[in-house]
C-alpha cells in the first residue's frame, strides 16, 4: 500500500487539487487518515469514474526554492514561482481590501483573464449565441491540454461558459487553498493581487 498526500495525488495524475477535493467529496478517494491509499484510489477510479483513470505522471523531484525575501520576489516579475500555499494565502490576506479595480465589463474581464494566469490556467470567454452560450467564462488548465488535450479533467470549474468574473476569481483562489501543510503551488506574484477582495463592486468587507 502505497500512501501519498492529496496534493502529491493530484499532481501524480496531473489534475487540479480542486478536482481531487471534488473525488473526496464524492468517496472516490480511499483514506488511510489524511493520506490517499494509491492502489486502491486508482482501481476505484478507474471502476466507477465515467473517464475512467486519468493518465499517471512519473514523479518528478520538486523544486525548491526556499523562501525568498520580498525583494527577490519582486524582483521575479512575470516568472512563475513555487511557494506553499499557505504563504501565498497569507500574501492574499495582506492584499485583501487594499486594491483598487476599475469595474467596468472590459477592465473586469481583463482581470479575470490575467488572475487565471496567475495559477497557469485560461479564462476563455464565449460570446452571446443562440445555443447556449450566453457570454460566460470558461476555466482551462493549460498545462494538462497541453499534454492531454481539451478533455473534462482540463476543465476544472464545469464543461459550460457560464461562470461570470466573480466565480473565476473565487475559483483561482480556491485553488491556492492547501489540502496539507506542505501543499505546495506555482504562482505569479506579480498577478496575485488581482485574486484579492474586492471581487466586485458590491463585495464588501465582513
């Protein structure tokens, strides 16, 4: 019996850690306490799972950067960097209600495309059409087309263009949420404050 994290699970099957917390949700993962049981997980989800078992990744030696100053950081710019997520959380919670958004439709769409590249992923927005599309935003995983094409597990927020620029913020942010302490995430640091409340006009301070 091989014992894993959820965050090392998900990246052994490439997928999102928001698509691993919906497997738990679900009782697809088998848990021996916190840790996900590999063998049986992947038999289950290759049994009752419509797409059967993502394909698995070969592991590979994670890098680390250790935690750099603020003025490193900064000095990173637009290069993605690897930080435990709950550092980032808490850069997030510093950032909360400090920012200023222009809230027109196309400054907010705008942020909504770039807050996606914060976390490596796409907001691709469909336009108004008469068979179902009505104008919303869509959330890819760029990294996983990449390497196994436009299929569900891409798609982290459901198959529809249907999630305004409020539900793409909450769900990029969802996604730097930690499932364990070590859980770790590459970000751009210079979009991070786009993730930042308020998400909107009327989003006010509880």
């Amino acid at each position: 019996m091989t014992l894993v994290s959820q965050a090392e699970y998900a990246r052994r099957l490439d997928v999102s850690r928001a698509a691993v917390a919906q497997w738990k949700k679900a009782g697809r993962l088998v848990l021996d306490g916190d840790m996900v049981d590999v063998e049986a997980t992947d038999a289950k989800l290759k049994r009752y799972r419509r797409a059967g078992l993502p394909e698995i990744t070969e592991p590979t030696q994670p890098v680390k950067r250790g935690r750099p100053s603020v003025k490193h950081v900064d000095e990173l710019n637009s290069e993605p960097v690897r930080m435990k997520c709950a550092d980032v959380m808490r850069r997030l919670a510093d950032l909360d209600w400090t920012q200023t958004f222009k809230w027109h439709a196309s400054a907010q769409d705008e942020r909504a495309r770039q807050a996606a590249q914060c976390i490596g992923w796409q907001a691709v927005r469909s336009p108004i059409r008469d068979d179902g599309h009505w104008g919303g935003f869509q959330l890819r995983i760029a990294a996983y087309i990449e390497a196994h094409g436009l299929t569900g597990d891409a798609v982290p927020a459901g198959r529809g263009f249907e999630l305004e620029v409020w539900d793409v913020l909450k769900e990029c942010r969802d996604e730097l949420e930690p499932i364990d302490d070590d859980d770790e995430v590459m970000v751009r640091l210079d979009l991070l404050p786009l993730l930042a409340h308020p998400f909107a006009e009327f989003d006010k301070r509880r």
